[in-house]
C-alpha cells in the first residue's frame, strides 16, 4: 500500500487582517519577491 502527500510549492505572504495579499511560486526570481514584497509593505 503506497502512501504519498502532496506538498505546496508555494510560500503565502498575508496581511495583519489575515488576508492572503501574495503567492509566490518556488521558483521566482529573489529579485522579484523582493520587488512584491516591497510593494506590499508600501500600501
């Protein structure tokens, strides 16, 4: 009997309300989380 999960490549950024505000794929380039997580930060 085989036993298998399936696990999320993604990472969830959410505000302080609890609001799912980013998806971020595991392969994205550092450069633009950065970028979406400064934007973020800026509103």
């Amino acid at each position: 009997m085989a036993y298998t999960i399936d696990h999320t490549t993604f990472t969830y950024a959410f505000d302080g309300k609890g609001a799912l505000r980013l998806v971020i794929p595991h392969d994205l380039a550092v450069e633009k989380i950065a970028s979406d997580l400064r934007n973020l930060l800026n509103r």
